[in-house]
C-alpha cells in the first residue's frame, strides 16, 4: 500500500490543492509514483493536473468509488494527468467534480467514513505516495480522507484566520480523528506555510506559525510569487524559466517531505531560492 497523506485546513484559500500538486509533481520527479485523490467537489487539484471533465463523454470520478463501497473500486477512476512533462507519467489522479458533494448527504449511513479507505483497497498497492487534497472543513468527505491516510500536512498562510483554522484542524487530527475515525495511528506529520508576503504582519504571523507548531513547521516556506499561481490556472507544470524559483522551492519541500525537516535544512544553502525565512 501506498503511504497515504491528507491535506488539510479548516479554512479555504490557503494553498492546500496547490501544495498537493506541487509536492505530487516533486516525488514524481524523484521517480516516485504518486496517486493524488481530488476529495474536494471543488476539484481545483484534478484541474491543476490538466484533467477536465467532459460532460459529453461522462469520466468517473471518486464520487463513484466512495459510492459503491466496494474494495478496490477506485480503480475505474484512476487516470492519467494531462501535463506534457518527462515525470507525468508517474502521477496519477482519481479526479473529483461538484458531485462529490452529494457524498456529503450519507455521512449518516452505518459505516459510511471508511468508504474512502475501501475504494482504495489494493488500488494504491503500485503507487509509493497517495496525496489526498480536502475540502476546508472537518466534516464527512475530510473524515473519509482522515480515516484513509497513514498522515496528515496541514497547509497555511501567515494570516490569523488561517492559524486558528489550522489549530482547529490539529486538534480535530491528535484527538478527535484518531478515536472517532478508527485511526489511532494517524500522525501529523508537518506544517506548510504558504504564499508568504514581506509584510510586517506575515512576518509576525509566520513566527506565530512556528511558536505554536514547533518541528512541524516544514522548510521552505512558500513564498507569494504570481507564475505559480499562473501554472496552476494554465494547468501546467513548473517546468518553464519563469517558475524557477518555485519550483526550486518545492523540490526542496519534497526533500523535507521525504528526508524531514532537519534533514532538508542542511540542503539549504544561503542563496538558495526557496531558502529558510
């Protein structure tokens, strides 16, 4: 099985399914096989992956799978992604469209939050990582992807808003998600602080980050930078000159996903585009 990490925040905006794509993009180009499942209705992460829906020619789609509630019947929906780049292949994408919603409406039904974790059983047994994108909110579809995964990487920005959001959803993991979900090994594994500004105030609210989050809080922060919004509505991957830095600051992410944040610091030389702030 593939190790399975959830994506999260209470809060929207905050840069979780770009993080998923990016860091996807950084393990396949490691050589990694990667499986991100779309579990928000949104579906911003299958976009980003240039995978559109064609309402002519019906994909599947995880709405499907968690549906059925039958082992391995996410394989139906696993497809390709639609970059042109050398590691492409090597990702995968259970995409999710506005129907994933009406999954909302079964949390009811007797064992209905571990129907994630049966749609992919044995699914992922080929893959190294299955990178789950949430929705912002602690509620059913999130409650699925936490009873699936191994771990959980809250995604913020330097914003208050944010922070309490994250805090929220740290509490909801360590104590709640743990017991109430059947996964009493599930482990936050980091923090990633997003679109950093140079203001004062995202200054003081990215020390706050690392005060009350400690060794969690992974290395580089990502900083605000408009080609990496750019590629992720155009669909594309970090491959141009123009998104050189970061893209340098996401391999170095991936490195801190893969080796920890410790580890990953040492590679950060001064100078470094994604360098420590």
């Amino acid at each position: 099985m593939a190790r399975r990490v959830a994506f999260v925040n209470n809060k929207g905006g905050v840069g979780k399914s770009t993080t998923t794509v990016r860091l996807a993009e950084g393990l396949a180009k490691e050589g990694k096989r990667v499986l991100v499942v779309d579990m928000d209705p949104q579906g911003n992460a299958s976009s980003m992956l240039g995978w559109f829906y064609d309402s002519e020619r019906p994909q599947p789609t995880i709405s499907q799978a968690i549906k059925a509630d039958t082992e391995g019947a996410a394989r139906s929906v696993v497809q390709p992604i639609g970059w042109e780049a050398p590691y492409a292949e090597r990702i995968a994408l259970a995409p999710a469209i506005l129907t994933l919603e009406n999954r909302m409406a079964e949390a009811g039904v007797d064992g209905a939050w571990r129907r994630l974790d049966t749609a992919l059983e044995g699914v992922d047994d080929s893959f190294d990582y299955t990178l789950l994108d949430c929705p912002p909110s602690v509620f059913h579809l999130t409650q699925l992807a936490l009873a699936a995964a191994h771990d959980v990487v809250i995604v913020t920005e330097a914003d208050i808003y944010a922070v309490e959001a994250a805090e929220r959803m740290r509490d909801f993991v360590t104590v709640r998600a743990r017991r109430n979900l059947a996964n009493p090994t599930l482990e936050l594994r980091g923090v990633v602080i997003n679109a950093l500004t140079t203001t004062a105030v995202q200054a003081e609210q990215r020390d706050s980050i690392r005060r009350i989050f400690g060794d969690l809080v992974w290395d580089p922060t990502i900083k605000h930078r408009t080609t990496l919004a750019e590629a992720g509505t155009d669909a594309l991957p970090l491959t141009s000159p123009r998104a050189a830095e970061p893209r340098a600051s996401y391999e170095l992410l991936t490195a801190t996903f893969l080796v920890g944040r410790h580890a990953a610091q040492a590679m950060l030389a001064p100078g470094t585009p994604g360098a420590i702030v």
